[in-house]
C-alpha cells in the first residue's frame, strides 16, 4: 500500500489577501504545505506572488522549491524533533503575514498550547500579539 502513495508531493498555493506594504506596494504571498519522503510532518511555506503563478518547473525532488522564492515558514519535522508527540493544528498567518500562528499538543491529552512566530525573525513572539 506503502507504495501506491507519492510521499513527496504538495498542497495547491493558495493566495492570502495582505494588508501589508511593503515599500509602498502591496506584498502579496501563495502559502502551501510539502510532506517529503521519509518525514512524519509537514512543512509549511509560502512564496511571493507573482504574475507567472500558473507555470510550476518542480521537478518531484526534495530541493527544488515548488514557486519562485520559496520561504518555510513552519517545519514540523524540527519542532517535532525532541518530542515524543506531536500533533500541529490551525496554522494561520497573520493579516500582515508577519507573524504565524499555531497550535501544538506536545503530550497527546489534546491540550493545545497557542504559538506566535514571527515571520521575519523565525522566533516565537512572547508578547502573543497576532498583528
């Protein structure tokens, strides 16, 4: 069974509308989830948007980014990495796509903890301000 499924593949980009400039114009981003042969979690990420959106030159492998200017925002895979469980649910990006948020079960009782991580200096926002 194993077999049948493509372990590397990806999520259709899908356009979040922004609130945010960025040098006076309007900065605008695809955000989509990877899953690799091999990895137990996702990795999410997203790409600028850009007039060519249409044409996807990905070639299958685990290097070659699926859009122009790919960004992973959120890898499972190392948030995972020192646990003994991990479940991620409700990731979403702020409306100024600076920040990201989450949720994460770390013990498996179904208690979420909410993360903040902002966007542009991948650290977690201890504040928990989403904007």
């Amino acid at each position: 069974l194993l077999a049948r499924i493509q372990e590397t593949s990806y999520s259709v980009p899908r356009f979040v509308p922004s609130q945010r400039v960025t040098g006076g114009q309007l900065q605008e981003w695809m955000y989509y989830i990877r899953m690799f042969e091999g990895k137990s979690y996702e990795v999410y990420c997203r790409a600028p948007k850009t007039g060519d959106m249409e044409h996807n030159n990905w070639d299958g492998t685990l290097e070659s980014p699926i859009l122009p200017g790919e960004q992973v925002i959120l890898d499972v895979n190392i948030l995972a990495q020192d646990e003994e469980y991990c479940v991620v649910e409700e990731v979403e990006v702020s409306p100024s796509h600076q920040r990201l948020g989450y949720s994460a079960d770390f013990s498996g009782g179904e208690q979420y903890s909410i993360r903040i991580l902002d966007l542009e200096t991948n650290e977690l926002v201890e504040d928990g301000s989403i904007c």
